[in-house]
C-alpha cells in the first residue's frame, strides 16, 4: 500500500501537535522502486540464548517473505550466535558500530573485517546513541563509512535532530550537515556502490520514547534528505537510495510509516526484541 503524504500541517491531525512540523513543499521523483529494509536495532540487549531463541522463533514467521529485505544488529558478543542461526535464511546480521581502522590498539572495537570474516553483511553508523554516548562526530562517522564500503558492507548511517533542534527550526540544516559531513568524498565512488547504502532518518526525540514522528513529518524530513542526497551525489543515486525510518516504529505505526512513498523501510529499537512484534512489522 502506498501513501502519499503531501501537507506537513497533516502532522497536526496526527496527534503530534507539540512536534514542531517541517515547513517543506520539496518533492523528488521516487518513482523508481526501492526494497524496503526492515532492521531491528537489539542494542545491549539479549544474551546468546536469547538471541539464538528469537532467531529460532522468528525465521518459520518470516519465511517466504521477500517483498522486504530483513536484518538483524545485535551487539557483537551476539554476532557469531545470529549469524550461524540465521545461515541460509532471508534474514541478514549487521554491527551496530565498526571501527574505521583496519586493525590495531583499540581496546573493545570492532573491525569490520572481523564482522565480515564471521559473516556479517551489514553495519549501522552513527546511531545517535553513538553519536550522544560516544561522542561520535560526523567526520568518524564518515570514516567509518568509507571502511564499511571498502569492506563490502551494507552501511545504515544514521542521522537525525535532537528535539532542541526540531523545535529551533534546525532540523533541515542538521540534517543537511550530517549528510554532507557523513558522505564526505563519497561521490567518486561508483553509482552501484554509492547506491548500496542506506540512510536512516531517526529524530532522536522520537527513539525509545514512544513518540512518532507522524507518516507525514517522517515523509517531510525524508524529501529534505533525498533532496540532499541528490545535490551532493546526483540524482540517480538519490532515487535509488534507500531512506528508512526509525524512532518507536511498531506494528501498530508501521504500515503508516512505511506506506509512505519516501520511506523505505524502519529501523526498529524496542518492537524489534520480540518475534511477533518484529514480524508485526516486517508484515506491515
Ligand atoms: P526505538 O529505537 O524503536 O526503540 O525508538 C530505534 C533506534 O534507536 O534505532
């Protein structure tokens, strides 16, 4: 089903009325179709057993489905357990966070040849967790985008304003700093390459606190990114790239949210730990 969110002021019908609405009449052509991705962001949660049960009880709920694209971030303790239960299945396994450096003293990273060698395909970059608890800045942010594609990974990189921003009237320059900060030197790369990664619109004053942005504010700030994208990268490459949306997606929202013709998929926090609430919305 798609949905063609037009109005910002729609967001008022919507319930959101204390979240500032973007102001943005942009559009693009998103006529050309892009696979949804479904991810569930684990963050620390979970032990091994846990992890390899929810597999279990997840693959027979998801199988067959191929209208979406599925994968799963849990912590790195978790990666060679949900990798091996996950093996030869329609469910995909990423890191939550990479290192940029190949190798070399930095106690309690990760590399990305270490996620690939134990079979992980996909990397989250910047999460706002990172960038708030880890004082991730968009130049690490943009280096480790650079190694994930170096090592053939599929890189979510993460942006988003922080509710301060949203309600100054910031959000479309923030945005538009952490797109041309994170995608520094991107554009020399090849369209196919460039094409295969995927942004993730999180407004961090909607993750975790069961407040969603609505379908039309998601769909706001997704016109913003795309227009971004194809000012920096070319058009071609913006139509094709994928832009998900995360911030307390639930089974409930979900077919909302991803209705919408500008968002192509979610990337999901707390509904993602149970396997029926991950496949609520995986089924949207
Ligand atoms: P949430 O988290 O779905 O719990 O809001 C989303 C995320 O942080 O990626």
């Amino acid at each position: 089903m798609t949905l063609r969110g037009t109005c910002s002021s729609c967001a008022q019908r919507h319930g959101a009325q204390r979240i500032r609405p973007l102001k943005s009449d942009m559009r693009f052509d998103t006529s050309m179709s892009r696979k949804a991705l479904i991810a569930a962001n684990w963050k620390m949660y979970k032990t091994p057993a846990e992890a390899k049960a929810f597999v279990d009880a997840f693959l027979p709920l998801v199988a067959g489905h191929t209208r979406d694209e599925i994968a799963l971030f849990p912590s790195p303790v978790l990666l060679p357990t949900v990798v091996e239960a996950a093996r030869g299945s329609n469910v995909a396994v990423g890191a939550q966070n990479i290192h940029f450096a190949e190798e070399g003293a930095f106690t309690g990273e990760t590399s990305a040849n270490q996620l690939t060698a134990i079979g992980g395909t996909h990397t989250l970059i910047g999460h706002s967790e990172r960038r708030q608890y880890f004082a991730e800045t968009d130049e690490i942010v943009n280096k480790k985008l650079h190694t994930a594609i170096k090592h053939g990974l599929v890189p979510v990189v993460c942006i988003g304003e922080v509710l301060a921003e949203r309600e100054g009237g910031l959000t479309e320059s923030v945005l538009k700093t952490q797109i041309n900060g994170g995608f520094a030197g991107i554009k020399g790369l090849a369209a196919e390459v460039i094409s295969s990664i995927v942004i993730a619109y999180e407004p961090v004053w909607a993750i975790g606190t069961g407040k969603t942005a609505t379908p039309e504010m998601a769909a706001d700030a997704h016109r913003i990114i795309r227009a971004e994208v194809a000012s920096l990268l070319g058009a071609d490459v913006a139509a094709n790239m994928r832009i998900l949306y995360g911030g307390s997606v639930k089974p409930d929202n979900a077919t909302a949210l991803i209705g919408q013709e500008e968002i192509d998929g979610a990337l999901v926090g707390g509904a993602s730990l149970k396997p029926d609430s991950f496949t609520g919305i995986v089924k949207y």
